[in-house]
C-alpha cells in the first residue's frame, strides 16, 4: 500500500472536528493517539516546533474534546505551545506542513485560524484569569456553557495564577483547571485510579505522590512548607491527612488527583466528573513531556522542548552549529563572574534558552530560577542589589514587559545596579507576535536613569555586558536577537566615551555628509550595505553605531549638526523608539537638519522567518536604500557661497 494509501486509510484522516472523536471506540483511540504522535514528530522534524510539550498532552487532550464540546464550552491554552493536538482534532491537520512558517499554522493558538481558539496566548500564567472573566460573562448572560483552562505546572509559579485563582473561588462559577503536570514521570500505583474519586477528592498518601507534588506544587512558596507537612504526614502513614487538594479547597476550589495524563479512560472519567459539579475544579494530570518518542524523553536539558528541524531517528539538529548571541553572553558572563564575586544571575523559567544555565552549573549557589515569576524576578534582583550584589536578569525580551512598574519603581527609583539582559529582542520570526521583542526600546526609554545597550555582533556584546555590570548608579538593559552572530563589524573609530564608557562608533563614512544613518544593534551590517548603495547613487553616507541608545548618546547631536539628513534604523517599535529620542534631542539642541526614523510599525505582525517580516515591514538593504535615496534627493543642495564684491577705493575728495 502507497504512503497516499496508508495517509487515507489512517483513523488521523477522519478526524476533522471534535464531535468525530466521540465515536470511537478505545481501542480506535489508543491507535489515533499513537497516529498523532507520528504525525507531530513527522510534521515537526521538518518545520521545528514545539515537540515536547505536545507528545505529552496527546492523550489528556483527546479526553478534553471527547467531554466537554467546543466550541460551546471554550478551551483556553495557558502557554499555547501545548495546543498542537487541539489543533489536529479542531481541523487543522493540513497546515501542519508549513507550521510556523508563511502560510501555515501559527505555533499558539490563533482566533485567525479555527472558532475553537479563544485566546492567541504565549505568556504563561493568564489563562486562568481569561478563564474567571469568561466565566462570570456566561453566568451573567444565563449561558449554560463550560470554561476549561489547561496550565501547565509551571504555570503555578506565577503570581497571576493565584491572583486568579482567589478570585475563582470567591465566584463559584462551573469552571474545570487542567492542571498539566510534566514536571516529572508519574506511574500510578493503582489501576484505575480515577475511578475511586469520591466526592470530587482523592487521598493518594504515597511516596510518589509526595515526591511529584513537593517536586511541582512545592516549588511555589504560598504553597511549599504547609504542603510539604501535609505530605510528610501522609508519607508517615497517618490516614486521615488530608492530600493536596486541602490547599486548594481551603480557597474553595475541588481537587482531583494526580491522575495519570496519559490514561486517557482515567483523565475521561476525572473530567466528567469534574463537569458535573457545577463549580470550579482542579484536575491534577500528570504527563511525561516528550511521551512516546525515545529522544525526547531521554533529552535531559527539555525533552526536545522546541527544537529546530531535526532527524527523526535520532532526535538531533539538522542546522550545522554556529554561535549564538545567547552563548556569547553566557560565556561573557562566566567570565566576568570568575572575576567578580557580587555578580549573580537570575532567570524566569528560563535558564537554558537565556543562558543563565551555564553560571548555574559552575556557580549554583549564584545563579536563581525564580519560575515563571518576571515581577519577582526585578524585584528580588533589587533587593540583591541592595545587599551588595549586581544581579544579571535574563529574559525574554517580549517577557520583561511583565515588569514594566517593578522596573521603573523598585530598581530605577532606587538607582540600582541590576543588569536586564533581553534576548530575543527584535523581530523574531516564527513564534509570531506575542514573542516579538519590539516593545523594550520604547517602553524603558522612558525610565529615568536606565541605560540601555543594542550591540551589533559578538565583541559588542563583551564589551558592553562589561560597560553594564560596571555601572553602580542605575539600571542597565542589554538587548540582542535571537539566532546566529553575523560576524564582527570593527568600528573605523569611536567618537567621544568617557573612562570605557560609552561613545559612537563610526562604521562607514564619506567625504561628502548627506547623511548620518544612525543603525542601532543587530541592523549594522545592513546600514554598511545601504551607504555602499548610496555612495553608487553619488550620496555620502555616515553610518554609526551608538552602543548605548538610552539615554542619546551627546556624540549623535554633535555629528547630526554636519549632515544634511538624519535617519534612524531600528529593530523595534517606531513610536517612542530610538528615532523619537533622538529627534527630541535634535530639537531640544535646535539642530534644525531633519529626521526620518526607519523601524517597526505599530501592530501584530504576523509569524513568518525574520526575512520575511523584515521583507514586509522594508526594513531590507534594498528598501532602505530606496527610502533614503528619495528623502535625500528632496533636500536642496546647499546654496554656495556668493563671491565677495571687489572692493573699490574711495576717490579722495577735493
């Protein structure tokens, strides 16, 4: 039989809406459920994706659209990237060959895409806030429906799931909590676990219970020493201790659990139940991340957690190694660590993807995961601070703007030395526009005090990650993209910088100054591209690169006042970006030559590669080019001097 055969033939192929899974029988599912799994490892191997998280929600997500009917009842994904088989059973199947790409399947949920999306969420822990809001709007309208959140346990490491979930409880309204447990490998004990609830609860007093739930639960401070005492008494063998759920139902929320995620008749038959109580419920699933595919679960850093294209036998990368932005801020930051015991480093959930990881293995007791906790995260960076430390934030560039207020009013207002280290910033491409990083140059601009840094290839890195972590007097933003370092750009000359601080770099110049094409970060190598193009056209171009662009360098005002024309090109959002700063200079300065600022527009911009989307957004050699052709070209050549008039002697009088 041909592959086109077998495609036909398979149970995957008859699937195209949630009411079709309700046919079949068990035996059917477990097949359909072993087709997804080599539908997402054949689909993602090729395009690169979220494989990990997946795998291990196959079988908890099939149970979900077989209970509850969407969408009707709405399914929020918290952290989205976990919806790849809601995906599959909502339609979706044939987009699955151009995933993340132009054209195809965005890698979140999306409202674009299938009515059964809701939220189009990659910041972790709001769906269950979403989810609170959404119920109380049915039961004020008097519509019978259900809400169904799936957070996963990291999740509960954020402050907004607490938030949300006081306010759940408080409501009362029928509303289901998926918890989706992968922090560890969980075999039940018992057969057929779910099927002794009584009364919504479970008393599961086993090692292993108490093992996985300090291991995930725990780890969130309101819920980790009383918890732990509760276990312990469990563990010791007292029968009546009460299990996880008393925590949970203090506030007032029912608990079911842990029941196996990947029991698919087991997580049935809790979601049933938990349906029909007609309150809000916690469904405790425990899942293995990467379940059913040997390399991912034997992958110790993430489980192939988002992995680029990769061979299906083996589970390693296709794309040949190259260096990073990331790895070269780990290694610069071990490196200055080895020579400066205040620093420390802290990270959201986010230790291997930012880098932190390499100074958690050689410092440990220097480096801190505080979960998915970005608020926390500034604020326990300020209180390092005041003890005598420099703490080193990495994050996500998209993800600080969580902790804008705790920025501005803990760390700035208190001028301290705490380095944020945003990577990803920029467009980055196929994680689409909840994961742009177009937002920090505008948003911290406006921080009094805070310094913030674009570096355009890996020695600028260095050098300015040293220039941060020398600064004692306020805070400090370093921002880079994310893949491949283009190679070192070196400066022809740096104008200005006092003690190894600061000053412009000049990358490109001319004799002729039309104009000064101030190129911020990771856009350098194109701004050299573009005065080459220019020089072809009969125009001089200086390009330089300001290093630090908050607050405007003096050097940018000094050298504006010799060109006719001023443009800023940028990586992020135009509005309030570096072009708006440094016009505001200008005029503040009255240098009267005008400005033109180059950037991201305003908006969602659609997923794609970061060629693509620079290709639309024209921020592309060509396109700037072409636009600085055509402002320069308007502007009148300077009127030469008129001649001085002969001077005539005076006839003497008579």
């Amino acid at each position: 039989m041909s592959t086109e055969e077998n495609e036909a033939a398979s149970l995957l192929s008859t699937v195209r809406a949630p009411g079709d899974l309700r046919n079949l029988t068990a035996e059917q599912l477990d097949v359909l459920a072993a087709e997804i799994r080599d539908f997402l490892i054949a689909k993602v191997s090729r395009t690169g994706g979220h494989l990990g998280p997946n795998l291990g929600v196959v079988e908890l997500t099939l149970a979900l659209h077989r209970v509850f009917d969407s969408p009707k009842d709405r399914i929020l994904f918290d952290t989205g990237h976990q919806a790849y088989v809601h995906k599959i059973v909502t339609g979706r199947q044939d987009g699955f060959d151009l995933l993340r790409r132009r054209g195809g399947l965005t890698g979140y949920p999306s409202q674009a895409e299938s009515e059964h999306d809701i939220i189009e969420n990659s910041h972790a822990s709001t769906a269950l806030s979403y989810a609170d809001g959404l119920s109380k709007a049915f039961a004020l309208r008097g519509e019978p429906r259900h809400v169904v959140a799936v957070v996963g346990d990291g999740a509960l490491t954020g402050g907004m799931c607490w938030e949300a979930l006081n306010n759940i409880a408080a409501a009362k309204n029928p509303l289901v909590i998926i918890v989706n447990d992968n922090g560890r490998s969980y075999s039940p004990t018992i057969g057929g676990l779910a099927d002794h609830l009584s009364n919504l609860r479970l008393n599961p007093g086993y090692e292993k219970v108490l093992d996985l739930v300090k291991d995930s639960l725990g780890r969130t401070p309101l819920v980790g020493p009383p918890l732990y005492e509760v276990l312990h008494a469990v563990k010791k063998g007292i029968k009546d201790a009460v299990a996880p759920q008393a925590m949970f139902e203090d506030l007032g929320i029912k608990y079911v659990g842990p029941v196996d995620g990947h029991d698919r008749e087991a997580v049935e038959s809790a979601l049933r139940k938990a349906k029909n109580f007609g309150g809000p419920v916690i469904v405790h699933a425990v899942t293995r991340k990467g379940f059913g595919y040997r390399p991912a679960m034997e992958d110790q850093a993430d489980c192939l957690h988002g992995p680029g294209a990769f061979d299906i036998e083996t589970g390693k990368l296709l794309a040949p190694a190259s260096l990073k932005w990331t790895g070269v801020f780990a290694d610069e930051l071990v490196a200055i660590a080895d020579e400066r015991a205040d620093i420390v480093g802290i990270t959201a959930a986010m230790a291997e993807p930012t880098g932190i990881a390499k100074l958690m293995r050689k410092y440990p007791e220097r480096a801190y995961d505080v979960g998915i906790a970005e608020q926390h995260a500034a604020t326990s960076a300020a209180g390092l601070a005041i003890g005598g430390l420099h703490p080193v934030v990495a994050v996500y560039a998209t993800f600080l703007n969580r902790a804008f207020d705790q920025v501005l009013l803990d760390v700035a207002m208190h001028r301290l030395p705490v380095t944020f280290v945003l990577d990803r910033a920029g467009i980055t491409g196929p994680d689409g526009p909840s994961h742009y990083g177009i937002w920090d140059m505008s948003v911290f601009g406006v921080v009094p005090g805070l310094r913030l840094a674009a570096p355009r290839d890996a020695q600028t890195v260095r050098e300015e990650l040293r220039e941060a972590v020398g600064i004692e007097d306020g805070p400090t933003i370093l921002r880079f993209p994310t893949g491949s370092v283009p190679a070192d750009l070196p400066a022809l000359r740096r104008v200005g910088g006092v003690d190894g601080f600061g000053g412009v770099d000049v990358l490109a110049e001319h004799e002729r100054k039309d104009v000064l094409l101030v190129s911020v970060g990771a856009f350098a190598h194109m701004s050299v591209d573009v005065a080459g193009r220019l020089a072809e056209q009969g125009f001089g171009v200086t390009v330089v690169d300001p290093r630090w662009v908050r607050p405007v360098p003096v050097e940018l005002v000094a050298l504006a006042r010799e060109h006719r024309l001023v443009v800023t090109l940028e990586d992020g959002v135009r509005t309030g970006g570096v072009g708006d700063a440094l016009a505001k200079s200008l005029r503040d300065a009255e240098v009267w030559v005008p400005l033109r600022d180059l950037g991201v527009p305003q908006g969602f911009h659609p997923h794609g590669s970061r060629n693509e989307i620079l290709a639309d957004l024209g921020l592309t050699a060509q396109d700037v080019a072409r636009q600085v052709t055509e402002w320069v070209s308007r502007i009148e050549e300077p009127a030469p001097l008129p001649a001085a008039a002969p001077t005539r002697a005076r006839a003497p009088r008579r």
